[in-house]
C-alpha cells in the first residue's frame, strides 16, 4: 500500500532533487490504475472538459463536473495526494467565491490541493485561499483558460518580454503562499531557472526538467485523437486498442461466435421440465 505525499514529503524530494511523475485522471479505474504504478501525484484537470466531455475547450467545465469526477478519482485513488484543478469562473470574480469554491474540492471530495492559473493577476485569490489554510498549487505559462487572450494555446516566455513575464508571474504564486507551482510550455531554460530560484517544488507539463512532470494521461495512453501537443510522449495506443476490440466484438455478435458455452449460465433443473413450462406458455 503506498503512504500518501504530504507537501512536506514534496519539498523533501525537491530538496533530494527527485523526480516526481503525475498525471491527470478523471474516473475510478484510472485513478486506481495510476495509484497501483505508484504515481507521485494525481491531478483532476478541467482538460476533462475536452478529453472526457468532448467540449472544444475547457472553459465549459463546472465546479459541479469538477467535484464528480473529483469523487470518483479519490475512491480509485485513496493514497495518493490528488489535486483539484479550479475550471473557469470558480475563482476569477472574487477572493471570497475562489475560497468558497476551493473548499468545495476539499469538504465534497476529500481533494489534497487546488491548482488555479495564473501568476501575478491571480495573486490575491491565491493568498485568500491559502490563508483559509487550503494547499494551493500556482499553473503558469501556456493557463488553458485564458487562451483566447494568449492567441490559442501558444508556448509561453519564448522571448525576453515573455520570460520575464512568466518569472514574475512564478515569484507571485510563491509570494502569495502557494505550496506548489506548475509551468506549462515555457522553453527549459526559464523552468531551470525558476525551479532554482524559487523555494517551492516546479513541476512541468512541456516545460522541460524540473521537480517533476505532468502528462495528461489520455495523451499518455494514446486515448485522445484531436490533437496531440508537441511535448506528449504516447505510452500506449489505446484508441487502436478499444477499436480492435470493438471491431472483433462486432464481428463475433453478427458470426454467432459470441455468446460461447462459457458466457452462459446453466440451468439447474431437468431440462424435460422447463420443456413443460414452455408448453405452457405455448401460443
Ligand atoms: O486541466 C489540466 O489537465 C491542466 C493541465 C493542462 C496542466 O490544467
């Protein structure tokens, strides 16, 4: 059984300059698969907007979409420390709506952490929620959420202006009391530097090394076919797996050859009087 990572533990393997390796997951079996391969961490994205859902974006995602499928991976995942990814609108109005909303992660699904994006401009809902004694994990860089603003989902501090754009906004998260930072799509250089200069653990998802990384696990597994970043390395195919497997069901149901003789339960009187029961339901 492995003992769920307290934050203290996460700053002890970033002092010890571990790895750690995370990814997303959104159901039951999953959360039980990635806690049984021994996964540091387990985080409910509101990517589960696009790869579970099927919407164009995250931002149709709900606290209450968020909260379910938070329930199902914590029951898949009971010793694992798992994070609670805020989708749009939950924390953007007010301090006092992003701690009630980050709350929520923590009363209704048991969540270790909430991740919310944004550095600088974020700062405020960052220190409210800490401040009512919530883990928090800052999400800079390439933040899904304000894509429209940042031209699509486009890799971020690329040159002088963004890099310095991207430090800052990863001194604020920590400044405001976030216990973790994670860096989207930054060129490895700037991770390198924040994850020195900042007393926090760094983790990445295409970001280059740092304290850890994060992969959404349906790019992982080869499980989601609209796109694929340039960062995911596929672990698996998946999707070409569950069609096979489709593909030859079909076949077998329109063959006859499934159900077989081990697929059906036998009957457990003669069988000269079920015949007599039939008879007398005979037409
Ligand atoms: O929702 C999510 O899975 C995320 C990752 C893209 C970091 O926030």
């Amino acid at each position: 059984m492995p003992k769920k990572k307290s934050i203290l533990d996460l700053r002890k393997l970033k002092a010890a300059h571990e790895h750690l390796a995370w990814v997303t997951a959104y159901d039951f079996p999953t959360a039980s698969f990635a806690e049984q391969a021994g996964m540091d961490m387990i985080l409910v994205g509101d990517s589960l907007g696009m790869v579970v859902l099927g919407y164009q974006s995250t931002i149709p995602v709900t606290m209450e979409d968020c909260i379910r499928h938070c329930q199902a991976v914590r029951r898949g995942a009971p010793n694992t420390f798992v994070i609670g990814d805020m989708p749009f609108m939950s924390y953007q109005i007010s301090d006092e709506e992003a701690v009630r909303n980050a709350g929520r992660f923590l009363k209704e699904a048991d969540m270790d952490c909430v991740k919310l994006e944004g550095g600088v401009r974020v700062s405020s809902r960052i220190r409210a929620i800490t401040d009512a004694g919530i883990v928090v994990m800052g999400h800079i860089g390439l933040t899904p959420q304000s894509s429209g603003q940042l031209g699509g989902h486009k890799a971020q501090g690329r040159d002088i202006a963004g890099a310095r754009a991207v430090i800052k906004d990863a001194l604020a998260v920590q400044e405001a009391g976030a216990a973790l930072l994670l860096v989207e799509a930054v060129p490895p250089e700037i991770t390198r530097f924040i994850t020195k200069r900042l007393d926090i653990p760094v983790y990445s998802i295409g970001a280059g090394h740092c304290n850890g990384q994060l992969l959404i696990s349906s790019d992982l597994l080869g499980q989601f076919e609209l796109f694929t970043p340039k960062f995911v390395k596929k672990y698996a195919n998946v999707s070409e797996v569950v069609i096979n497997a489709f593909t030859e069901y079909i076949a077998d149901v329109k063959s006859g050859a499934f159900p077989g003789e081990e697929h059906v339960y036998r009957v457990l009187d003669p069988m000269d009087e079920f015949e007599k029961l039939f008879s007398e339901f005979k037409k």
